[in-house]
C-alpha cells in the first residue's frame, strides 16, 4: 500500500517550515494553522508523488519495446550492469542467479528473486541512470524495463511494455514472498519475557565472499620487503572500482582520464581543489561531480589516492 498520504503531510509542514515569518496580523488571519508558511500545492505534491504500486496505480500512460529498450540499456545501463545483465565492477547483476537462493551467497537477480514488475519500473524511472536519476523518459523507462525482462527470459524480444499490461508479467519469485504477520508495536518496548542471551545461538553462517582473484584484486599490489609482503594501497584499484564507471568514458560530463584537454584547467586550479571537489561534490558547466562520485562511505585518503592516479594519467 501507498504510504503517499502520510508523506505528503509531511512535505506540507516542511514548506511551512521554510516560508517566511509572518506579522502578528498576518498570523491572526491563520487561525487554525501554525501560523506560518502555507500548505504544499498540488503541483508541488505531484512532484514528489511517483511511486508505482505493483497494482499498476502511480503508471503513467507510455509503452516501450524490447528492440528499443536494447538500444537504451547498452548506452546507459551496460557500463555498469554489463550486456547482458552479468554486473561489471561490483555493480548489481540484473540477471541470471536461477535456482541459487538456496545457496550460501546467492544471486538476488530481477529473474531470481524481485517480487513485481513494478518495483523494477519504479526504480528504473525514480533512480536511474546512476549519474542523472529520473533523466528517462517514461517510453524509455518502458522499454529498458522491457528488455531488462527479456534478459531473464520472461518476455519475448518482440514483446511491447505497456500502462495497461505492466501488472500481468509475473516474475517467477512472486509466490515465494510472504506477507509481514508481526503486530504493530507502534515502537513501544515491552521489555518483558526477554531472550536469555546465553541461550542464542548462531546455526547457520554464509560463506565469506571471496571476489575472483583474491580480497585485494582491485585495490592493492604486493611488493616484496625482505621476508614479508606488504599490501600498498593503490589510487589505481580505487580508480577501476569506485571513478571508472564516469571517467573511463564520459559520462554525465566527467572529464575522461588520459584526455589532457579538458584537464589542464582543473590541474591548474591546485591539487587542493581537486580534492575539495572530489571529496565534497561540484557543480559546474558540463555536469555534476557527486560527493566522491556518490561511494559516500570511501574513505577520504582513498579517494586522494584515485585523484593522483586520474592526474597522473591526464597531464
């Protein structure tokens, strides 16, 4: 269900909050309210309105097929989520995973594990591409939704998407969800017929995650120092994991590494700056430089380390 009704209370007290203070007068004609501000419009409420519930309502009237959703995906979703939905540089993998949510790591997927259609709709429209959220189009959220089915063999390639039969494709792990049964506390702590914690034991544990070619595959190199290895953190493995995926190529405005052109204006304004703006966000005439490129929890000495690598290889 919708939680829309609460929520836009909630953005009509914030925008009284930030309205003006008005004069005694002014606060006399407001009986009734608190006395400041004035509720949200329904143009500023339908801004914020966007969710879609998997009953199809929050669709708005559009339609986008496989063929043109194939296009889409491979200029915008491909350089993360891989060709095929396989995932590249740890980026979620959108398809594949059959038969593996019964393993110790397994493979949640669109096909494997999502519950509706429309939540992948809804993040689609709401959230992507990652560098310029709710950028689509709705026909183009339509049709990347579309062959995003298609990669997991739930649609044909000729199969259109559509307002009107959205809610008739059934991912196969619909019917393994269950509904939450727990009673509303409403955060009251009973504190009562506590667990001995003595008594709690752990049965069952994953399996650590181990990624192909070893825990240090992309952040660090091994240099040999008499009889131990010592593990140096490299401003390239953090480059390859955390800035690639819009400076390799471009995206979004980012200044591509090796291309000196566009580099020598932000070398010149100091290394300081560089990494102000890298750690902080920066918005300038060709595009948005996200807050360390939107890993919020990088380590700042991480994300020094991947500028000195980008202007290194861009000078």
């Amino acid at each position: 269900m919708s939680r829309f009704p609460e929520f836009a209370k909630r953005l009509g007290a914030v925008l009284l909050l930030a309205a003006p203070v008005l004069s005694a007068p002014a606060l006399a004609e407001k009986a009734g309210h608190y006395g400041y501000g004035t509720p949200a419009t329904a143009e500023q409420i339908a801004g914020w309105d966007i969710d879609v519930r998997p009953d199809g309502k929050g669709l708005p009237p559009g339609e986008g097929s496989v063929e043109d959703g194939e296009y889409l995906y491979e200029e915008k979703c491909a350089l993360c989520h891989g060709s095929f939905g396989e995932s590249v540089g740890g980026y979620p993998a959108l398809a594949g995973g059959d038969g593996s949510l019964t393993d110790p790591r397994p493979k949640k997927t669109v096909g494997s594990y999502w519950r509706y259609t429309s939540t992948l709709w809804d993040y689609i429209h709401r959230a992507m591409p990652f560098t310029q959220p709710e950028s689509l189009e709705d026909d183009e959220v339509y049709a990347i939704t579309a062959y995003v089915l298609h990669l997991n063999d739930i649609v044909d390639y000729d199969f259109v998407l559509t307002q009107d039969n959205l809610t008739e494709v059934r991912l196969p792990n619909e019917d393994n969800f269950i509904d939450e049964e727990r009673p509303d506390t409403n955060n009251k702590r009973c504190m009562k017929r506590c667990k001995d914690p003595d008594q709690i034991a752990i049965k069952s544990e994953a399996a650590a995650y181990v990624p192909e070619g070893g825990p240090d595959a992309l952040y660090s190199e091994h240099e040999p120092e008499e009889d131990a290895v010592v593990t140096t953190l490299t401003g390239s493995g953090v480059y390859e994991r955390h800035c690639a995926l819009c400076h390799a190529d471009g995206i979004g405005g980012a200044p591509k590494v090796g291309d000196a052109g566009p580099w020598a204006d932000r070398i010149a304004k100091g290394m300081d700056t560089l990494y102000r703006h890298a750690i902080e966000g920066y918005t300038g005439d060709d595009g948005i430089m996200p807050p360390k490129g939107g890993f919020v929890n990088l380590p700042d000495d991480e994300v020094r380390l991947a500028v000195d690598y980008i202007v290194e290889q861009s000078q």
